[in-house]
C-alpha cells in the first residue's frame, strides 16, 4: 500500500475507510492542470484493498488523458468504493450519501458521475449531499441521466474510422463485429451497429442480458470463454478492464479492437503485443470519451442532445484518425500516439 502510495505520479490521495460498512473508498485525483478532476465512482468489491487502489490510480490516469483528448475543461481523477464481498444491498444508500458528503467536502476539486456498479439513482443519492460536483443524475432529479448511450455512439463512431483505416471504408455492412459485455454501453452500441448493417455477436455472463439480446433480437450468443478466440473483424470490449493481455492476445482472430470499456490493457506491453499481430487498437480512452463529453458537455456547459452528439461523434474521429496516422508514420503502438497527442494537451495548458 505504501509504496503504491509513493510510486503514484499523481497528484493526490483521498481515503476513507467508512466503519458502519467495512467499505474502503478511494479518491485518486491525478491530474488537475486542465480543471477540476471529473471522473466515475466504480463500486465493488475487489480481493484486497491494494487492488481497488490501484484500480483507481490506473483509472484516474486515462482519465486524465480522455478529458484532455476529447477537448474538455477537466483534469482527470476517479473514486473506488470497494465494497466487503459480502455487503449487503441495504446499507448502499447510507454509504452512497456519506461518500456524496465527502465529496462536497472537496468543494470541487473532484467532480464525479456513474462508472461500474453505480446508476445514476446512485447519482441521485450521491447528490443529495455532493451536489454541485455530481454528473448525470436522472432526468427525474434534473441530471442528464445516463452516459451509456452517448459513450455507444462514440464507439460505434470510432469503429467507423478504424474500419476506413483498416479496410478502406468507413461503411459497417456485412462487418462482423463481436461485442463483449452488453451493459449500458455494449447495448446501446449493438443497437447502432445493427442499424448500420453489421452482422453483431456478443457475449455476456448475466443471464438477462442474454435473454434480452440472444431470445428477444435472435442474436448470436458467444459463450464467454470462447469470445477471445471468435472469428470477427472487429472485437470490442464493453465489459472489465484487463481483458487484452498475454494470454487472450494471442487468440484474437480480428483486425480491429475497439471498444468502450475501460483500462482494456492488462500491462503497457500488451498494445505492442496487439500491433505486432497486426491488429488495429483503438485506445480505450480515446473511443470511449463519449461519456464524459455527454456528462460535462451536457450538465456542465449547457449542450443540447444534437450539439452534444455532433461533438462526440466528430470529436472521437478527428482524434482517432490523428491517432492512427500518428501511429503508422512514426511505427509506434497506437496507445503511445494518443499518449504524445494528450501529454502535448496537457503541457501546452499552463
Ligand atoms: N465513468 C465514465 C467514464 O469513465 C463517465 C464519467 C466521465 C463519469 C466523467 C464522470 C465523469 O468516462
């Protein structure tokens, strides 16, 4: 723990252990240079506490590199409420209001909206006290709602551009492409991509999702442990993070990985690994900045639906286009591209 502490290149640490719960909850502001951190709060339980740590310093991280590339005035932070594995649903709101508390304590420094675990009834518990710094409440409660439609369509746009690099046409009809994880977001993004024509598979371990996607549409059902070794032309994680590593690497029979979840890399080394099997890799947080651009977009600067899908939609693929030409001229991964890209952002911001 200590040393995760100091080898951090953050800025700063929050944490609080909250007693009625046994619930540890982390703030990890990385960066600050471009605004206020915003960033999701993820609830769940995690085997130690060291790893729901680093899951917020990792996270906090890309954040910062997100914001910076998608043209936000937000630095990047992100909060982890690690719940006891056995914790029970009735206590959620207690714990949420507490940690809404701390978070207007901080009286700015981090604004925050829903990741993994959190809804945005999360969102209106969390801001009956954290209120102003809480994105994407319902619409009910005044909030823009959730941002797991907005992060679909800017992958579904990112997914175009990759295809126009790797195949010469932006045009999805008769592509195949598998999609791991049909939550908020992998959901949202099957419905584009089958509009647009493609021929869609997905996965998933959550038996309604199954139902609602393989027996309602008719959609074919990959089992979960089978999903790295498909045949597609394009995989796109929806789902956990670490899913692209040494193992599964090898046994993707795509040409493209592109999609919305985050922290997709299980370690640096794998985005060489992928780009020396030829695969293109659209960093995670570049294709999936859709969200935060709703979040902030939407409730912090006032854009109406239109503006803010025009934003998205176009943002995402003027960065990705610059990012995968960066790339192939210089014959670096795409990942160390959208980092020069956003480490320029960020020291041009003085
Ligand atoms: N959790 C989402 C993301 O990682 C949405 C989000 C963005 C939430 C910014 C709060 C602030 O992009």
């Amino acid at each position: 723990m200590e040393s995760l502490l100091k080898e951090w290149k953050g800025e700063t640490t929050i944490v609080r252990y909250d007693q009625p719960t046994g619930a540890w909850v982390f703030i990890a502001i990385f960066s600050t240079r471009l605004g206020p951190a915003a960033g999701g709060t993820r609830m769940r339980p995690y085997s130690d506490v060291q790893s729901a740590l680093q899951d917020a310093f990792r996270l906090a991280e890309a954040m910062t590199y997100k914001l910076a590339l998608c043209g936000m005035s937000f630095g990047g932070g992100k909060a982890v409420i690690a719940i006891p594995p056995d914790f029970d649903p009735k206590f959620r709101s207690g714990v949420l209001s507490r940690y809404g508390e701390l978070v207007h304590q901080l009286g700015g420094l981090f604004y925050t909206g829903s990741d993994v675990g959190t809804s945005s009834n999360d969102m209106d518990i969390i801001a009956e006290k954290g209120s102003p710094y809480v994105f994407g409440r319902t619409l009910t409660a005044g909030g823009a709602g959730s941002s797991g439609p907005a992060t679909a369509l800017g992958v579904f746009s990112g997914i175009q551009i990759a295809c126009q690099h790797v195949f010469g046409e932006r045009s999805l009809t008769g592509r195949r492409v598998l999609v791991q994880g049909a939550g908020s977001v992998g959901g949202a993004l099957i419905e584009y991509l089958r509009s647009s024509g493609a021929e869609v598979k997905f996965s998933d371990a959550e038996e309604a999702s199954i139902c609602q996607f393989r027996d309602d549409i008719g959609l074919q059902c990959v089992p979960v442990e089978e999903v790295y070794s498909e045949e597609c032309d394009i995989f796109s994680p929806c789902a956990l993070g670490g899913v692209l590593n040494s193992r599964t690497i090898p046994q993707l029979k795509c040409r493209v990985v592109a999609g919305g979840a985050n922290n997709q890399l299980a370690e640096p080394e794998d985005a060489a690994r992928l780009k020396d099997r030829g695969i293109l890799y659209a960093p995670d947080y570049v294709i999936n900045a859709g969200g935060a651009m709703f979040l902030a977009g939407v409730e912090a600067q006032g854009w109406t639906k239109e503006h803010m899908e025009k934003e998205v939609t176009e943002g995402i693929q003027n960065v990705l286009q610059k990012i995968f030409e960066l790339a192939a001229k210089k014959g670096i991964t795409t990942e160390a591209a959208a980092r020069q890209v956003a480490e320029k952002r960020l020291s041009a911001a003085i």
